[in-house]
C-alpha cells in the first residue's frame, strides 16, 4: 500500500484539537510514512497547537456567524467562506489526500465540503452528545460518522454511524506515578484533600469567580487546590490567592502537565465538554460538572447529564455554582466512600482505543475509495 495521504480538520478549542491530534497519532503509528496535513482556521488555537503536535498545518480566513444572524457584518464573514472553499481546494489539489477527517470547528465546514466535492472519501468525528452545527451539515457527505454517544441517529444516517468514543491525550494515560508522587513532583503535601479545577483551554468565568469566593473555605480546611484558571483570568485570580495568603490554593494560567496534575487529584471541578468527559471516564476520576451555558445547543449541559444521570458524576448549573460549588466539593473530597462510587461508575462508561478505532476507519475508507 502506498503512504496514506491524510486531510484532517477542525479546532477552535482544546476539545476539538486534542482528538484530532490523537487520531493523526493513531494513523502515524499504523502508518509511519503516512503524510498528514491540517487545515485550521487562522487565529485559532489550532494554529500553534498543532505545529506543537509536530504536524503541518494551514490556514483559511474562515470564521463563525455573527449573532443576531442577520448582521450585515456576516456579508463579511459569508465572503471569508467562499475565499477559505477556493483556498480549500487548491490545498486539496497540491496535497492529494486519500481521505478527509473532520473534527468540527470552524475549519472543517468548507474543507470538508470540497473535499467531498473533489470525490474525496470523508469521515466525520462529533465529540458531543448534541451533534455540532458543522457536523450536521456535513453528514449526507461523509461516509463514516464516529460518535461518542448513544441514540445519534437523530443527528446523522444511522447506517453510517460507529460508536467509537472520543479520542483524548495519550499522555493522560501513559502516566504511571502514585497519587502520592504526583503530589510530590507538583510540589504538594501528600496527605492532604486535593481538588483540580479546570475550566476548559480558555478558562471558565463562573468557575474561577466560584473558587476565589471560597479561598477561604479551602484554606481552613486544608484542601488543596491545582486551580487552571486559563489565561484571561489568570492575573485576577493569581491577585486573590494573594491577598488571601493562600497556601493550598494555587491558581495557574495552564497546566502543561495534566496527566500529573490528574493523577494528584482526589476529585475534579470541570466544564463539561466532550474532551472533558472522556478523559474524567477514561481516567476514572470522581468529578463536579458546571457546564458552561455559552455553547451552541447547550451541548455541555447534556454531556454532563449524561453522567450525572448514571451516578457517574455530580451536576451543577452554571447559575448555582457561585452559591453551590464550594461546598459540594469541600462536601465531596472529604467523603471517600461518595469518591469511590463515582469513580466505578464513570469507569464503565470509558470507551478506549477510540483513536485507534478511528484510524483503522480512516484506513478503511481509503481501500474502499
């Protein structure tokens, strides 16, 4: 077989990047010449993350639609469109690609659409319980749609769906510390209550204003806390631990070591998108869920009911958190027999291999091309 050529899609956010980057992973070491290109959307995160990752990456002047829908500024954004599906199209032409992946984000709409269009052999990947607006519009072109959820069938074809589950870090669970010497190499006492907060790439307003309000709470309590507050509000949150003097409350713009920081972790306060989701089941930790409200179709709220509906996880709305969420976690890490059951019952809803199962799909559409 020849070395496979390999279009994939998408970004905007860590939850899409991260699987996207995890399926290329999964092809290249199925396929050491496999020759992989992204293509993002300029601006976005994508475009650092992935030359990080070790890939290449182009970008398009595409962009999402301005609310109320009928701004004239989205004249604008309709002509940065059509430019990304004509530079799309040359792309596709100059790098001959076997197959195109999308992942949702911005990007993946018009190179999709023309790979499709070019008889490129397309496959889908929707990370969230709530199909995503590109996604859809995408379906009737590709031909494998890889989902994470049951009953999808309202969103895509149901002969073109295969569960596969999402894609997350490898790294995530190629970590082989102790509990104990996560602790350490973080630079925390080992015996004490351990809480890690993350809100997403970006951060989480509602979260980062909840667990400043309770510094003082954790503080007495002496509950650790490995806070991400993501980088727009690391500065105000980093102020507040000091003018609390906190010393078990450590806020930080991004955590580079996440696998770490998971490990040291008795439970997790989380958004709730689809990459979150994976990691907490794949990983088995205990966790608090506030969705965030800012979401098209109020995705992350059913994502989080998806777990909270089987005991996997504990469910907070985002407009209880800053009256609630302390004292549900300060309440949760100190209850570890509550810890243990939602660790067994999140366990059982970890789908693994999902990057290898998806690359073998890819794969299979080339042959059957």
């Amino acid at each position: 077989m020849k070395e496979p050529r390999i279009i994939i899609s998408g970004g905007g956010t860590g939850g899409h990047i991260f699987p996207a980057i995890s399926i290329a992973n999964a092809i290249k070491s199925k396929y050491p010449d496999a020759k992989i290109l992204f293509v993002g959307a300029n601006g976005r995160m994508e475009m650092t993350r992935v030359p990080e990752a070790g890939y290449e990456i182009k970008g398009l002047p595409v962009r999402g639609l301005i609310r109320p829908l009928w701004s004239p500024k989205n004249v604008a954004v309709m002509i940065d469109f059509l430019r990304s599906k004509q530079m799309v199209k040359k792309i596709i032409r100059d790098f001959k690609p076997d197959a195109a992946v999308g992942v949702g984000g911005y990007a993946s709409a018009p190179t999709l659409n023309a790979a499709a269009s070019l008889g490129i052999p397309c496959l889908i990947q929707e990370q969230n319980s709530y199909a995503g607006v590109t996604n859809k519009s995408l379906a009737k072109k590709a031909k494998k749609i890889c989902v994470a959820y049951d009953g999808m069938e309202r969103f895509f074809p149901a002969d073109r769906i295969i569960k596969t589950g999402n894609p997350v870090r490898q790294a995530l669970l190629a970590n082989t510390m102790t509990r104990e010497e996560a602790r350490e190499t973080l630079g925390l006492k080992k015996d004490r209550p351990t809480i890690l907060v993350i809100g997403g790439s970006l951060g989480a307003r509602t979260i980062n204003n909840a667990i400043a309000a309770g510094i003082q709470r954790f503080e007495e309590k002496e509950i650790q806390v490995i806070w991400q507050t993501g980088k727009y509000y690391a500065e105000d949150c980093e102020r507040q631990a000091r003018e609390m003097n906190a010393s078990y409350v450590r806020p930080q713009a991004f955590i580079s070591d996440m696998a770490t920081a998971y490990k040291a972790a008795d439970i997790v306060i989380s958004r709730a998108g689809a990459s979150s989701i994976s990691e907490l089941c794949l990983l088995g930790k205990a966790s608090v869920l506030v969705p965030s409200p800012n979401v098209a179709e109020d995705h992350q709220t059913k994502n989080a009911r998806a777990l909270s509906d089987k005991k996997a996880a504990l469910f907070i709305p985002d407009n209880m958190a800053c009256k609630t969420l302390v004292e549900e976690a300060v309440a949760l890490v100190q209850d570890k027999d509550m810890i243990a059951s939602l660790e067994q019952e999140v366990s059982k809803l970890a789908l693994k291999d999902s990057a290898d199962i998806i690359a073998d799909e890819v794969i299979k559409l080339m042959h059957n091309s």
